[in-house]
C-alpha cells in the first residue's frame, strides 16, 4: 500500500496519485517560485470540470447545458421575463456571441422568444416563454436537490471555496 503523502499546497491525499500533486512536485524541483501558483489554478481547472460534469448530468434530462440554464434562470428571475441581450451577456459575464447561440438554442426548442425593443429596434430582446418558465423551475429543483455538485461539502466550507475564490477573481481584475 501506498505511503500517503503530504502536498505544500494542501492536506494529506488518498492512497491513489493525485496528479496534481505529481505536478506540484515536478513544478518544485524546477521553479520552486511558481509551483503553488500552477497547482491552485490546475485544481481549480479540474473542479471546474468535475463540477461541470456533475451539473450537466442533472441538466441533461432537461435538454438542456449549464449555460442555457443560466440564461432560462437569468430571464426566470427578472420581473418581465425579458432582458436585452446585451444584458444578458454582462450578467452571464459570457461574450455576445455565446449568448446569441444559447438563445437562438432555446429559441428553436419555444423556451425563449426574440425580438426588438419597441423602444430600440437596435436592441434585442430575449422573453422566457412559459415553457422555458417550466423547464427553469423543474431544473432548478434538481440542481437544489443535487447539491450543484457538492451535496457532501459543508455550506460552511462552499462559503469558504466562494470567498478565496473572490480573492482569485480580484486579483484577476473581474471585481474592484
């Protein structure tokens, strides 16, 4: 059996190899100064799509991905059920781009509808239908009920996760 071992940037691992640790290691012996900076942002990564993972088997009954649950969420929360792209796109913090092709997704499935501003016609604007309403509320049951992912984690130590990852997103420039 296999000697656990303790990692610079962290508590103890299994028995199995973690290869970030074995990343760690080998960042260590060769530039010591950043190898806790690679590791923090590799487990992140790989949180990030074990999280993923995880999220979009709940959703997938659905039809639907992590992206276009936030946006049904996004028009499902507003008072009208309808924001302007743009909006949308500041709020999902994603690119144009990535919000036209989830809208026109959902769209063509009748959860949203898509039209000019009666104010703007520059401006368009997405509508959660009321089917869109339904699927919202039935995935957000689900995920509630999955725990996004990390049922078995504390709310203490997920409110931990979020405020050192604030700290990331400062550092990063997303936040004052």
């Amino acid at each position: 059996m296999r000697e656990r071992v303790k990692t610079a940037y962290g508590d103890r691992v299994s028995d199995t190899p973690d290869p970030i640790a074995e990343a760690h290691r080998q960042w260590s012996s060769r530039w010591p100064e950043h190898a806790d900076h690679m590791a923090a942002v590799t487990s992140v990564m790989r949180a990030q799509q074990l999280l993923l993972s995880r999220i979009e088997a709940v959703l997938k009954p659905y039809g639907l991905t992590f992206a276009a649950y936030e946006a049904l969420r996004l028009l499902a929360f507003t008072r009208t059920g309808t924001l302007p792209m743009g909006k949308m796109g500041t709020r999902l913090m994603v690119h144009p781009a990535s919000v036209t092709n989830v809208i026109g997704r959902l769209e063509r499935r009748g959860l949203v509808g898509r039209g000019p501003s009666p104010d703007d016609r520059r401006v368009v604007l997405a509508t959660i239908t009321p089917a869109g309403r339904d699927i919202a509320e039935d995935a957000t049951l689900a995920l509630n009920r999955s725990g996004f992912g990390i049922a078995d984690l504390p709310a203490a130590e997920a409110a931990e996760i979020t405020a050192a990852l604030r700290s990331v997103r400062v550092s990063a420039g997303d936040l004052p």
